[in-house]
C-alpha cells in the first residue's frame, strides 16, 4: 500500500524534443510558409515582372501526354513556384485542383501522405491524399528538408529587402520632402506684411514656401539685391546613390529569378531580348518543366512532355536557318565524293553533331 502511494506521488519524468528530432524538422519545413519568402520585397514591381514573365512562360508552354495541365494551371503552378518556391495539386477525376495549404508525413524523405486544404468561395475545406494522389512541383530543396521547396526571393532575403527599402525610401521621399520649393527674398517690408506673405505660402508643395527679407538673407550688407536668386529646397538624391543603388537590387532580384538584367535596361535591342529569353527559357525553366514533366508522369501514369523553348521561340532562327542550309549542303557535297554513311557519322561525331558523344 504505502509502496503504490510512493510511486504515484513520485514526479513524472519530462520529456522534451531534441534539436534534431520531429519537431525541429516539422518547425523547418513550415518556416518558408510561416515567414514567408523573404518580407514584402515580393511586392515591387521588378519581383513581379519576373514572377509574370515565369506565369506567362509556362501558360504558353507545350503539353504533351496529359490534358489535365491545362494552361490555367500551368500558370497557377509558375506562380506558385516563384513566389513560394512549390505548389500542390490534388488528382481528380475531374482534373486538377489547386491547394492553399498542405501538411505531409515522409519516408526517407520522400512524400507518403498529404493533408490539404483546398479553397472555396464559401469557405475551403481540407482533404486527406496519398503521395500517388498528389502533383507535387517543388525547387531549390536542400538536404535538410528535401520534400520542401524556396523560392528565389527566399534565397537572396537580402537584396530583396534592399530593393523594398529602396522603394520605400524615395515613396518617403517624394511623398513628404518638399520638391520644388523654393525660398525666395524679398525687399523688406513691415512684419504684418512678410507674415501674411508667409502666410500666403504655407502648405504649398511645389511653390515657395518660406521667404525671408534680402537684408535678413545677406546680413544687412552693402548691396543687398545683389546675386540673390531663389534657393531650392528639393533634395539631391544623386549624393546619397539612390539610383544606383536601385539598380543593383533590380539587376540581383532579375538574375535570382534567371532573368537577364539587360532585359530590364532601357537600352536594350532586339538581339538582346532575344539572348534574355533563351537564357530564361533554357537554365531557369526548361529545368523546372522537366522536374514538373518528371513527377506529372510518375502520378499521372502517361509520359508527360514539357517544351518552354518553342513557344518563346528561344533560340536563334536566322542561326538555325543558316546552320539548316550547310549542312545539307554538306550532305550534298558527301554524296558527290561517294562517303558512306559510316564515314559520315565518324565526321558529325568528331565535331559532337553525332550520337553517342558523351555529351547528351
């Protein structure tokens, strides 16, 4: 008896989670969903125009062996990835359905089970999906939470608060500095007259704002009126390096998203726009189309194709025409000299034009 009243009075032991146990990696893969991307540098105009020229990319996109990656959803997929670094849609029968919010339990690392919470007009509702049940588009993983995404913004915090401090200092100061007024002298006159032209003034962005008598502005010297002209009150800027300071965000937050910075120059020229969407298309979202194309086969059961290149026309026409042209040319001047079509695959692959080259 006095045994069991003993033990139950005994203190229970506590038990506490360690730093690398289930709670700290569940805490990490909800950081990027709790903090979001990186604050609310998400939110200029540079981060949405790269975050639009992915959307429209993929909408135009070329879909081969499923309908149900229709272009709404490949843009609503692009969007997603930009801004939050993945997105997740449920399989049904009637298509894809976008979610809002999801959890998952893994094995090694891998997805096994969602629960998902889908938006409504009248309020969402939440679903229970096996991992097969589940398109799951995700990039810039690391090895501590592979089953999780980050996007680019998160990935340079740094330049994209720079950017929005940028933006929201000269917000500051074209909302609250005086630009454009001016202090003026004037003769002088009696103290009801300069305060009524003061008066006369105030509250006037733009205009003067403040006058002053010419002997209070020269201390009372000997030629008052002389080489007086009105001060400007507008500040200089250009001593602070605003604009290049701006500029150097733009430039960073264009190349986190694989955009070319000469893209968003007002100098650029056509050939220029051209090498911006190439390198757009071919190292930043022809990779992310073929991790999209790889897991819509693995869940949709066909063997998905994704082509960014063709619909953006990212490659050189004019080179390709002109490439196209000798090369037949070449195969013509091979038949006249009688090489056999041994001979001719040894020259294509002694300048890697042939298969098995090691390079592809």
């Amino acid at each position: 008896m006095l045994n069991w009243l003993f033990k139950r009075r005994a203190p229970g032991v506590e038990k506490r989670s360690s730093g690398s146990g289930y709670t700290a990696q569940i805490m990490a893969a909800r950081e990027s969903y709790i903090a979001g991307s990186g604050g609310i540098g998400e939110l200029t105009a540079t981060v949405q125009a790269c975050v639009s020229l992915w959307e429209n990319a993929f909408a135009l996109a070329d879909v081969h062996g499923t309908d149900l990656l229709t272009r709404a959803h490949m843009a609503l997929l692009a969007r997603s990835a930009a801004v939050r670094g993945e997105a997740v849609m449920l399989i049904t029968g009637n298509g894809l359905v976008p979610c809002a919010d999801w959890d998952l339990s893994t094995r090694n690392g891998i997805p096994r089970a969602y629960r998902l919470s889908v938006s409504e007009a009248g309020g969402g509702r939440t679903e229970t999906a096996l991992a097969a049940e589940v398109l799951h588009l995700r990039i810039g993983s690391d090895m501590v939470t592979p089953w999780t995404g980050s996007a680019p913004l998160r990935r340079a915090p740094l330049t994209a608060d720079l950017l929005h401090q940028v933006e929201s200092a000269l917000r500051d100061v074209y909302r609250d500095a005086p630009i454009g007024s001016l202090i003026i002298p004037l003769p002088e006159g009696s103290a009801d007259d300069m305060a009524t032209m003061r008066a006369a003034f105030r509250g006037r962005r733009g205009s003067s704002l403040v006058i002053e008598g010419v002997a209070q502005s020269t201390a009372a010297g000997m030629n008052p009126n002389l080489g007086k002209s009105p001060d400007q009150l507008s500040p200089d800027l250009s001593k602070s390096m605003t604009a290049e300071t701006l500029e150097a965000a733009r430039e960073a937050i264009c190349m986190a998203f694989g955009v070319l910075p000469g893209l968003m120059n007002k100098a650029t020229t056509g050939p220029m726009v051209r090498e911006a969407q190439r390198h757009l298309a071919g190292w930043t979202l022809q990779p992310l189309a073929e991790l999209l194309a790889q897991e819509a086969s693995a869940k949709l059961g066909a063997a998905v194709m994704i082509d960014v290149g063709r619909p953006l026309q990212a490659f050189d026409a004019g080179g390709r025409a002109r490439a196209l042209a000798q090369i037949i040319e070449a195969m013509g001047r091979a038949k006249e000299l009688g090489l056999s079509p041994a001979q001719m695959e040894s020259a294509l692959l002694s300048v890697n034009f042939g298969g098995g080259d090691g390079l592809a």
